[in-house]
C-alpha cells in the first residue's frame, strides 16, 4: 500500500503526512507486531511458525517480508533508514529464524540462483 496508495485510498497524502505515518509504523506497530511474532515463535515446538518439521508456507511467505524490514526497506517512497537491523537487534527469535530460514539448503540454493541470475 505504500507504493500504490492511490489503488487503496492513500494517495491524497502529502510527504508530510507520509512521513508522520512511516514514524508511526517505525516506532509503534511495527515493534507490537514484531513482538506478537516473537511470542508465536516461543509457543512452537519447533523453530518454525506453524510447529512444523521443516517450513512450512508461513515461513516462505514470513521470511522475505522480515528480511525487507530487516534491510530498511522504502516506506511510503521515503527511504528508512532506521528499520536497519530492527530484527537482528530486538528480536533474537526472528533473528534466529530468518538465519535458519535461509540456511535450509533448498532455499539457500533457490536464492543463490536469483544471485547467479540477476544482471
């Protein structure tokens, strides 16, 4: 949505209004929402979101999503900066997720391959 926000009824925001949002997001929900993921993490008897043996499709789909945020993602077409590292220096489990995630030898070969592939 914060791309395309014309498509879901944001595009009449200024840049000062995006950035009043993006502060929101940076600084209360994405840190409860991280936090509920934490606290799903802890309750699976595995190191997987939905208990499973290997990953399952929330943790294909979970994965890239924490990685952009981890990375600093654009929000609202503003770079931001400040998300760098949210994960790996607040949320060990995410972190240890997203180290394992991308340690299981298909999906390391998988995002090798779009490495070897990209111009």
């Amino acid at each position: 949505t914060y791309r395309y926000g014309h498509r879901v009824g944001f595009g009449h925001l200024d840049d000062e209004a995006k950035a009043k949002a993006a502060k929101t997001l940076i600084t209360e929900v994405f840190p409860l929402k991280l936090k509920q993921f934490e606290q799903i993490l802890e309750r699976s008897p595995t190191q997987w979101f939905a208990g499973t043996e290997g990953p399952s499709i929330a943790d294909f789909y979970l994965a890239p999503t924490f990685k952009n945020l981890e990375i600093g993602l654009e929000l609202f077409e503003l770079n931001q900066p400040q998300l760098q590292g949210i994960i790996s220096k607040n949320f060990p489990r995410l972190a240890k997720f997203l180290k394992d995630f991308y340690a299981v030898p298909q999906t390391a070969a998988y995002y090798d391959s779009k490495k070897q592939a990209a111009p």
